[in-house]
C-alpha cells in the first residue's frame, strides 16, 4: 500500500506555522497595549487644549439644565 504524503508536508510545519501567528497575535495586542498606555499618559494637546479651553458646561440635575464654572 502506498501512502499519500500530501498532507505530511503540512503536518511538518503546523509547530512553525503555529509559533508565527502567535508571534502575529502578540505583536498586535503589544502594540495596542503600549499605545493606549501611550495616550493615556500623554493625551493628544489639541484635545487637552479644549478641555482647558472651556470653563462652562452644562449639566442635567433634576431634569434641569444646570450652567457649571469650574476654575482653578
């Protein structure tokens, strides 16, 4: 009987296939990682500037609209 070996080249490099994707897969979730830590710690200046900016916002209390100042 003759065996077919169409699928003992695959099976050969499953390990090698494997460890690659789990290389792929843990590069993307580090990059993910390290710049949402990234931001976090230093947020983008346009944005902070308009926090910053406006001192007025407006808030619900009550099913009323409420003008809140804060200063520093």
């Amino acid at each position: 009987m003759k065996r077919r070996s169409t699928f003992s080249a695959i099976g050969g490099y499953q390990p090698f296939l494997f460890c690659i994707g789990m290389y792929v897969v843990a590069l993307v979730f580090s990059i993910f990682i390290c710049s949402a830590i990234f931001y976090a710690v230093n947020p983008k200046r346009s944005i902070a500037g308009e926090t910053k900016a406006s001192s007025q916002t407006t808030a619900m209390a009550g099913g009323q609209q409420v003008l809140l100042t804060v200063t520093k």
